[in-house]
C-alpha cells in the first residue's frame, strides 16, 4: 500500500468505526454487544412457490439476536446469516457466466436489514448462478416448491 493511500484508508476504517454502535443509546454501557447489533437483522420475505402473480404467495419475517418472527426456522436462518451476511443476496454479478438451466418457477423477494447492512433482493430458479444464490440462503428463505 502506498503512502499516498495509506490516509485515506485510515480514514474510511475511523469513519466505519465510529459509525458502530452510534446508534446504541440505550442498554448498559458495560454490557458485550457485537457492534452489528445496532443495526440488526430484520427480514421480510415473500415466497411465491409457482412464480410471482401465479398462485398464493407466502410471507414470512424474521429477526435475530434473539431469533423470532414468523419464519419456520428462525435460529438455523439466524445462524446462516451470521456466517453468510448480507452479501449472500448481493446480485450474481453481468460478467459471470452462468448454466442455462430452468430450476423452476419459484421466485422469492427479501428485504429489510442483515446486521445493519440494507437487503434488497430478487430470487429465481432461471439459471445456475440463481439457482445456487438462492441455494445458498436456503436456510434464510424457505422454498416450498423445492422441499427446502
């Protein structure tokens, strides 16, 4: 790293770190809390197992630390985002290749907050890149089309 670069990465990792827990007003100042927390992990998520518009859709919402809402499996979704974050829904980037291969016509929205960070996220089972996406949360966002 040059010395040209060096301040301004100084500077963005102060910035970031006096962003962590600004927003924690309340609760014992000695008290161990990951700085995360202030931001939190607030989930809603819309499942439509025959396509979006085609047939009933179902609509959970999820919150960690502590693990709640309506979700079938709020501790193991909870315990996947803690290892998967929020760029598990981050978009599969243009320049990748991806199989040509039709999973299905389940398609999912997630959006809300992972750990502070803002999710907004469209999943499908169009091609092998979305397929393993939404594999790959598939703790977090229930797909009752395929079992999982």
């Amino acid at each position: 790293m040059s010395t040209r670069t060096l301040p301004w990465t100084l500077l963005a990792l102060l910035a970031v770190a006096a962003g962590c827990g600004a927003d924690a007003g309340s609760g014992d100042a000695g008290a161990e809390e990951p700085p995360a927390q202030a931001g939190g992990t607030q989930l809603e998520i819309t499942v439509w197992p025959e396509g979006e518009g085609q047939g009933a859709s179902q609509s959970y919402t999820l919150s960690c630390d502590p693990p709640g809402g309506d979700h079938p499996d709020p501790e193991a979704a909870c315990a996947a985002l803690a290892e998967l974050g929020a760029e598990a829904f981050a978009p599969v980037p243009a320049d990748v290749a991806c199989t040509q291969q039709y999973g299905g016509p389940q398609q999912a929205i997630v959006r809300g907050t992972v750990d502070g960070e803002p999710v907004d996220a469209r999943l499908a089972y169009t091609d092998g890149c979305e397929i393993a996406r939404w594999n790959a949360v598939a703790a977090v966002v229930p797909n009752p089309g395929t079992g999982v």
